[in-house]
C-alpha cells in the first residue's frame, strides 16, 4: 500500500482546506495517510511563501509536492513559483491564488493552470507521486583502458552539446545558489548527486548492449571526459531500479542523466536506433505523452518507447513529452540536429 504524509503549517484556513481535501481523494483511492513523513513514500508539504520550510527527505525515491498561496496572480507565475521548488527541494509546487485557481510548476520548467477541484488535483498529482523512479546507479570500475580517453562516439556526443549551446537548447540553469544555503545546497547534491541543474541530455549506440550519455548536472557545451562528463550504459538492474556504467578506475563519477531508462528502453526495443536527443523544446504536429511524469521514472519511459514504437519510422522518430519536451531518435546526433532544427520551437506548450 502506498503511503503518504502532510507537513507544515497553512497560511490561510482555505490552504489548509484545500491540502487536506486533497489528501482525502488519496485515501479514497485507497492510500494510507501516516504520521511520519520518514514513513511516507510522498509528501504533501504546506509551506509559505515569505519563509519556505524544505522537506528534506532522506531518500531520493520519496516524492514531494509544496503547497503555497498568494493573495493575487504574479505577473510571472513561473519567476515566483521556481524558487520555491529549489526552496523546498519540492518535485512540484502547487500555487494556489483564491478564486483564481492551482498552478503547478515542476522543475522541468513547466507551468500549467488547473481549478482547486481537489478531484482534478488529485488526478494530476497521483501519476506524479506513484510513478517508479529510476536515478539510482551502479559503476562498475571495468571500462576498457582503450575508452578511458573516450571515442569517435564520445566525440560527436561532445561537438553536438556544442551545437546545442549554439541554437539555444540549452536554457540557462537556474541560479541555484541563490535561494539555497551551504546545508540545502550539499544536501541537494548529495541527494541526486549533481553539481548543478542542467536541462537536455543526449546518447548515441556504442554497439549492440551500450550506449555513452551525457552526465546529470554537467555543462552540455563541455562534454569531454568519460565518467565525469559522458558515461557508457551498460544495463538495467530492474529489481533494484539502478542504472548500471562502465566507468574508468580511479575516476569520482557522476550520475547519468536521469532519463537514462528511457534512452535505454528505446536502444533496446529498436536495434536501429544509432542516438537519442532530448531538449526542452517542441515541434508541431507530434505525438506526444498524455501526462507529465517526472524525468526519471519508468513510467515517463514506458511511455514515451511505446509512442515511439507506434511512428512509421522509429529509428527517425520526434516524440512530445507534455508540459516537458521532446525526445528525437536518429543514426546520429547530427543527424537529428540536420532533421529538427528548423522545426523546433523554444516554448513548450503548457497544458
């Protein structure tokens, strides 16, 4: 039985009213409320916008959702919302301005409106909350001597994070050092083991098993070395939810990207498929995902392979991941970039 907690304390009786009106469609459905949130497996936390409390969870798998509300609608729904996500290390902030509506902000950079129905709360919060996440990793210290410099792969994976950098799909990472004191910030890197936030990521097949991918948190404009910059995946621990590199000895790796179960996924389902991008943009007339999960989770995966199983042509595929971004199969990188670019649109739908 899945498990959830309510924290901190509501600013107005209507906040109040909404979180736990909220909690009462989870237990409807049939989720036990506890008292612990050290028990939970996702959080309800009520915070206040002129003092944010952060629930620091002790395991990255445990999901966080930030109750706040405003008297009246920023001008910028999104500049006041974000912060609060770094602030609370939430996975998703709910803005609640009476009389007006919800607003939900996750870290991808995605804002979208919906009424305080607690029904239509709850509907969009569940799939979020439940769905599998899988960033944990295991290196394995056994990468042969012949790649600890990288190959040709790594090299094209390094001249397409450049070009990235250049038509703009890289948007600035947010200032996290700005909203975070000493302790919140090492927590957060400990947390999900990154150095900053970063948006994008990008693979290309080594051969029929594996694949190099850019790593979680890194400079896409600087992808130089291997187990630092740009990790080879190797498999799929599946019991354990852990995403397995080969990775140089004596080298302090860093995790790959989060979406690595997806590009995985996508390599092993279609052998033709020689690399994936991902950026934060949008394009026309796609298939796209009907919710939006949290990068990392098995079931963002799931559904974008099974949309991209569905193109005429898989291994030459652009597929819409909502309120999020795109995700483009190809031989090569630059073969993407060549096939995208002058589709691509730097605003993604909010819906």
């Amino acid at each position: 039985m899945r498990r959830y907690a309510v924290t901190g304390t509501a600013t107005s009786p209507g906040l109040d009213h909404l979180v736990e009106t909220v909690a009462t469609e989870f237990e409807v459905a049939g989720f036990a409320r506890v008292d612990s949130v050290d028990d939970a497996d996702f959080v309800l936390n009520i915070t206040d916008f002129e003092n944010p409390k952060a629930f620091r969870r002790k395991s990255r798998g445990t999901y966080s959702a930030s109750f706040y509300e405003l008297a009246e609608v920023p001008d910028d729904v999104l500049k006041a919302s974000y912060p609060m996500l770094v602030r609370t290390l939430a996975n998703v902030v709910l803005l609640r301005v009476p009389g007006e509506g919800v607003w939900f902000t996750t870290m991808e950079r995605g804002t979208y409106k919906v009424s305080d129905d607690p029904k239509e709360i709850y509907a969009r919060l569940a799939p979020l909350a439940t769905s599998k996440l899988v960033i944990a990793n295991e290196w394995l210290p056994d990468l042969e001597p012949e790649l600890w410099d990288g190959d040709e792969i790594t090299a094209d994976i390094g001249a397409a994070g450049k070009r990235m950098g250049e038509l703009d799909l890289l948007p600035a990472p947010f200032p996290i050092h700005e909203f975070l004191n000493e302790r919140d910030l090492r927590h957060v890197m400990r947390l999900y083991s990154v150095g900053g936030l970063s948006y994008g990521n990008l693979s290309a097949r080594k051969d029929a098993t594996r694949f190099w991918m850019s790593a979680s948190g890194v400079d896409k404009t600087d992808l130089e070395i291997p187990g630092r910059d740009i990790l080879l995946v190797v498999g799929y621990d599946e019991p354990n939810a852990k995403i397995v590199l080969s990775v140089p000895p004596g080298i302090e790796p860093r995790r790959v990207s989060v979406d690595a179960i997806e590009h995985w996924m996508i390599y092993q389902e279609h052998p033709d498929v020689g690399a994936i991008l991902h950026v934060h943009a949008w394009m026309d007339g796609i298939a796209a995902t009907d919710v939006n999960y949290p990068c990392g989770t098995q079931e963002l995966a799931e559904s974008v392979a099974e949309l991209i199983a569905k193109e005429p042509d898989p291994s030459h595929a652009v597929i819409g991941l909502r309120n999020h971004g795109i995700t483009a199969t190809g031989d090569t990188l630059e073969e993407i970039l060549d096939r995208v670019q002058s589709k691509l649109l730097l605003q993604v739908p909010m819906t």
